[in-house]
C-alpha cells in the first residue's frame, strides 16, 4: 500500500534538529553564504544515530568529525579524477555494508555516514572551498551536534553488541549490499553526464533491502512522493517572492523532514517538495526535472542490485543444503 498515513509526528525530533542546524544557519546568515548550511546537515547526520542507533556521546561527536573529513576526502578525489572518487566510495559503502550487518540497528549510521559523505562531497564544489573554509565547516558541525547533544536526549539503545559476519556464514554476502548500487549509480551518472549525481546515489543506497517486496513498495511510494512533491514545489515556488528567507526555510523543513514523520511518504513528499522550492527560489527549474529522473534511475539500480544480491544469495543456500 503506497498511502499509509500514520499521521503521528516525532515531536521529539522537532527541537533535537532545530538545535543541531543553528550554528551553521547563523554564520550562514551572518555571511549571507548559503554553502555553511552544510555544516548544519552533516550535524544532523551526526545526531540521528545517536537516537536511533546507539547511545554514546562520545561516539556521536566522533562521527561528526569523521563525517567532515571524509567527506572532505572524497571531495578532493572528485576533483582529482572521478575515477578515484568511484573506488573511494566503493572501499566506504564496502565498509558501511559490514557495519550495517553486523546489527540491525546500525542501519541507521551506516547509511546517515554514507548520505552525509556523499552529499557533502558533491556539494562542496559548488562554492570555493579554502582549508579555513574546512576548518570552521567542522567546528559548525561540532558545535551543532555538542549543542543537541545537551538536550535530555532518550536512547532506546544503551549499547549494541557488533558481531562482524565471518567470510563462511550464510549472510556475509550481504556485507556487499551497498557496494554494487554505489558502484553502477556513480558509472551511469558519469557516463550520462546527470547532473547532481548525490540524488542518484541516496536514491539507489536508501531502495535497498534484503526483502525484493520491501524495495518495491519504498521505490513505488519514492516516486510517488517525490512526482507529488515536485509538482507541488514548482507551483508554489512559481507563486512565492524570491528571497533568501524562503532559502532558510526550505531547508529547515528538509533537515526536519529526515525524521519527524513515522510515514515514510509524507517525509519524502515534503522533502522533494521544499527542495524544488529551493531551486526555484534560486533561479533554476530544471533541477525539478532532474529530480525526478535521478529518483527513478537510482531507485532502479537498487531494484537491479537488490535482486542481483538476493539471487546471489539464494544459488549459495540452496547449493550448500544439497
């Protein structure tokens, strides 16, 4: 069923991303430079595990400041030659992969890690980036997740036990379920010139499941969502004033869409929806058409390659019963 409206909000996310976002949405309004906005995403990036995934402030911080750097890395790869960008985020979704099976519940900062680094590597190159622009990109996204983290935060998970799938279980092939979709999202975007290759690579990576039925129903209620939201965008983008503050705005909402709706759809239809507002409100339409063309394409490279895996898997059980 694509329209399932669990209407509840997740009030708590409310104030926990409101704080993460603010240092960097304050130098941003300081500077009149939208590129430390950056900063506040990598900062709920950073945060979103901390409450879905485990519960060491410790650890949150530390990811925040793992976040940045590579991101930062694959940024100069990208600039080096994409060629060297591929095989760096291949080794990361490779090594998300084996951290994401070895709990179910690190699902959540294997793929956060993984959004962040690539959408922070791309992004980066629309503005020009000094080593003092890194430096205080990274205290932004420190003092946003320092900031969150002093709120009185409740973690359903104290600690998680990580058992690594050793090379002779039945499910170690699943450690490679993030590495084929990266690997054939970022060829097709290079070979086909799309732009904002980002999308395509999130799109493919957050289709993939173990379950066929599972990456079926998100693709259908992904499209559904982000053609609902797109149209939405454009008519009402069309309609409001050009300013900075709808800029502001829109990206509040994306940021809070990450997790303040338990249905998947609604969170996806407003967040396709602000960030074609945002486009709009920045003078460019084509980046609506875009969308919906990488939502498509990365959410059939992770049908491609789910189905790819599960056959893989299903050939090895059989063959090791007989």
């Amino acid at each position: 069923m694509i329209f399932r409206f669990r209407g509840a909000i997740e009030w708590r996310w409310i104030p926990i991303i409101s704080v993460a976002i603010l240092p960097g949405i304050a130098v941003s309004v300081l500077t009149g430079n939208l590129v430390w906005l950056l900063a506040s995403f990598f900062a709920v990036c950073s945060i979103i595990p901390y409450v879905s995934s485990h519960g060491l402030k410790w650890f949150t911080l530390l990811n925040g400041l793992l976040i940045c750097g590579v991101a930062y890395i694959l940024h100069f790869m990208l600039l080096e030659h994409w060629y060297y960008f591929l095989i760096s985020i291949t080794i990361l979704a490779i090594f998300m992969g084996f951290l994401d099976n070895a709990h179910k519940e690190l699902r959540s900062l294997s793929c956060w890690i993984i959004i962040a680094c690539v959408y922070g590597a791309v992004k980066l190159g629309d503005s020009s980036i000094t080593e003092l622009t890194l430096l205080v990109m990274t205290f932004l996204t420190a003092a946003g997740v320092v900031m969150a983290l002093m709120l009185p935060l409740k973690n359903k998970i104290e600690m998680v036990n990580i058992k690594f799938i050793p090379m002779n279980h039945e499910l170690f092939l699943f450690n490679f379920k993030y590495m084929l979709p990266t690997l054939v999202s970022i060829i097709v975007c290079h070979y086909l010139k799309l732009s904002e290759p980002e999308w395509v690579i999130w799109s493919s990576l957050s289709v993939v499941y173990p379950e066929l039925d599972a990456v079926l129903l998100k693709l259908r209620r992904r499209v559904m969502a982000g053609a609902m939201g797109v149209c939405g965008g454009l008519v009402i983008g069309l309609v409001l004033p050009h300013s900075v503050l709808v800029s502001y705005f829109c990206f509040i909402m994306v940021c809070l869409s990450l997790q303040i709706f338990r249905d998947y759809f609604l969170a996806y239809l407003l967040r396709s929806g602000c960030v074609v507002i945002y486009a709009v409100n920045q003078g460019s339409m084509q980046i609506a058409f875009d969308r919906v063309l990488n939502i498509v394409v990365g959410g059939m490279i992770g049908l491609v390659s789910t189905y790819a895996l599960i056959y893989l898997y299903r050939r090895a059980f059989y063959s090791r019963k007989a």
